[in-house]
C-alpha cells in the first residue's frame, strides 16, 4: 500500500513540477527569468532628416532599431531612474522649453541646485566633441549614465535600478526585444544607456523651420527681415567677423562643437589668471588651465525658445545675449582672437533676432515620437 502510494505521489510531483516548467509568462518572466519566448525580430530605425544634413554616425555597436528606440523613450520618461521616483531625463529635458527645463540652473530630486543649464537636446546625435557644457562624457552613451548616479541631479544607484528592471512588469519584455537577451539577468546598465542614446539621436530637425523651408521647399522664403539677419549673423560687421566662427550655418547644425570662452567672465589677461574662474568648464576635464572657463558652443536652433542662456542662465533674454556679443566681452588668456566688439544698430540687432526665430521648428517640439508614453 505505501509503495503505491508513494509511486501516486511520485507521479504527482513529477506532473506538478513539469506542469510548472512549462507555465512561466514569457511576457512578463520571474526573476532571473528564460525571455527566449519573447520574439527578437530587429527592424531597422530609419532616421528622417532634412535636406541636405549630414549623415549621423551611428556606433556599430548600438545600431538604432524601432524597438531599441521604443525602450529608450520609456527610459527618457521613466521617473524609476530617480532614487525617489520623482524625475525622470525629461524632467529637465521637456519639449515646451525645446527639450530644456527654462531654468537657470537645474534641480535635482533632493532641492539642491547644480551649477548649470541643462542643454537643449535637438540634433544631439550629431554632437561628436563630447556632451554635456564641459564635454566630460564622449558618447551619449557615456552621457546617458551619469545624471542617474549624480548626488545633484537622479541621486540613485545602478545597480537598484537594473534589480527593478529585472522584476518590472514591462521592461524585461522591452529589452529583449530591443537587444535580443535571452534572460532577465542580461538587463544591464550598459544596454539601459544604449537605450537611451538611440532615443535621443533620433531627435533631429523636421525641417520645418522657416530656414529649412526656405533651403528645402520651392516657393517659401523666410522674410526680408530675416534673410538681413542672416546677412547681418554671417558677415563681417566692423571688426566683428560674424557669428558663424562658432555658429556655422554650413554644417547646418549652427554649432562648431567646440569649447570657447566666450568673454562673459573677466579673470584677467594673465595666464595665472585663468585659475580666477569660478567654474573651470572644460577645464575641469582637460585638467589644463588653458581650458578654463571655456564651454560647449550650443546649437542656435530653437534657440529662442531655450532661455535662459549661457552655461548658468545668467542671461534672460536673446536681447541681452546680443548687447554682450557687441561689446566684444573681456579678454582673457585664452580668448578666442575673433571675440570682437559687434557694432550693430538696434534695427540690426532686431533683424538678427528675426533670424534666429526662423531657425525655430515647433514641428519638432510637438512630434509625438518624442512625448512621455506616461501621458
């Protein structure tokens, strides 16, 4: 009789524990979990640009996908990345204030306040000198892992973050789709920032500004004002060689990517001087004082709907920004040596400012592709 009984109980545990192996939801896996009945079919993002941009280099190791890009743009969102759950990228990075935060200086979750704006993320991808005001990350991948971690800003800890992906409703579904993982303990950090990166290299020009129009579309031409603006922005004006030193509008992306020290610190003319800046910028990087004091050149685009301005809003309007571009600003050490006093009217200055509202493309600001899936 007990060996019957026990033969019975045998079977049923056998038949218990098979039927168990064979009932995990491949949507949504336990912990530590077998993704493989999740299918993997990668599909191709195609980025959609503007007549006559460059061609955005894409790493051969992060290839921008629909799926890899859907992830990032969850993880752009998703206030999980913050200690407390209250902000996400896109706290500081919102489409109304053209994917800044319209503060001087940012905020992170404690109430502390950085040193710095946070930068406008149009055209990002193409953004090769480094990223961030002083360049400190070489990759947006690199760039997508630091805020998280940073005591001013997300104030949290990778590791935690990648435990809860690993047991989160959603996200373990999302990363084998988008990086063919075959288990829940793959999710690393690493692929959260590729993510990421490829969400954010896909934040390019519509080509709907009245400039792309007016290159691109057959019968649009920006106004007369703005085409002397433009005149005014890209030629000599007295000893000022014009804006495009640093704001080419060849490239069309309205930026140089490099780091200048555009004279709106005095410190001195002395090379001892250099030290006197109360934020080194690149120089904090590069640990060279020649570099002190010097910041990313941002993109003009959509430059009138990103104030404040410079590296610390210091500067509330665009108005202001130009009245210091005309006195030529304070000459330093390492002063770029076409920093010149721009001698322009006010009729002139307001003309120039009519072009930089022409290089505003709302278009992109209001693509869906880049709003919070939250909302």
């Amino acid at each position: 009789m007990n060996r019957i009984f026990n033969t019975i109980a045998a079977a049923f545990i056998f038949f218990a524990l098979s039927g168990c192996s064979g009932c995990d939801d491949p949507v949504n896996p336990a912990p530590g979990g077998d993704l493989t009945g999740i299918p993997y079919n990668p599909v191709d993002y195609i980025l959609e640009v503007p007549c006559d941009f460059p061609e955005m280099e894409i790493p051969g190791d992060n290839p921008l996908t629909i799926d890899g890009v859907e992830l990032g743009r969850f993880l752009f969102w998703d206030p999980i990345l913050s200690a407390d759950k209250t902000m996400s990228c896109g706290s500081c990075h919102f489409p109304e204030a053209a994917f800044t935060d319209s503060l001087a200086v940012s905020t992170g979750i404690d109430g502390i306040e950085g040193r710095r704006s946070s930068m406008a993320l149009l055209n990002v991808g193409y953004f090769y000198n480094g990223f961030f005001w002083d360049g400190r990350a070489a990759t947006l991948e690199d760039q997508a892992l630091l805020p998280v971690e940073d005591p001013i800003e997300l104030h949290h800890q990778w590791p935690d973050i990648v435990e809860e992906f690993k047991t989160h409703d959603f996200y373990p579904e999302m990363f084998r789709k988008a990086f063919g993982i075959s288990n829940t303990n793959q999710i690393t950090k690493e692929l959260a920032a590729k993510a990421i990166a490829q969400f954010e290299r896909t934040m390019v020009s519509s080509g709907q500004s009245d400039f792309d129009r007016d290159r691109c579309e057959a019968g649009f031409f920006m106004s007369s004002d703005a085409i002397e603006g433009l005149i005014l922005f890209s030629n000599e004006v007295g000893n000022h060689p014009g804006c495009t030193h640093s704001h080419s509008s060849s490239n069309l992306l309205f930026t140089n990517n490099e780091y200048e020290n555009n004279g709106i610190d005095s410190v001195g003319p002395e090379m001892e001087d250099l030290v006197k800046f109360l934020d080194w910028g690149r120089g904090e990087v590069t640990n060279n004082n020649f570099d002190n004091g010097k910041f990313r050149i941002p993109s003009l685009r959509n430059i009138m709907l990103s104030q404040p301005y410079m590296h610390d809003g210091r500067f509330e309007t665009m108005d202001e920004v130009i009245e210091h571009y005309k006195t030529g600003g304070f000459t330093a050490a390492n002063s770029n040596a076409l920093q010149q006093p721009f001698p322009l009217t006010e009729d002139e200055k307001e003309k120039i400012i009519i072009f930089l509202e022409a290089l505003t493309d709302t278009t992109f600001l209001n693509n869906p592709a880049f709003s919070d899936p939250f909302n």
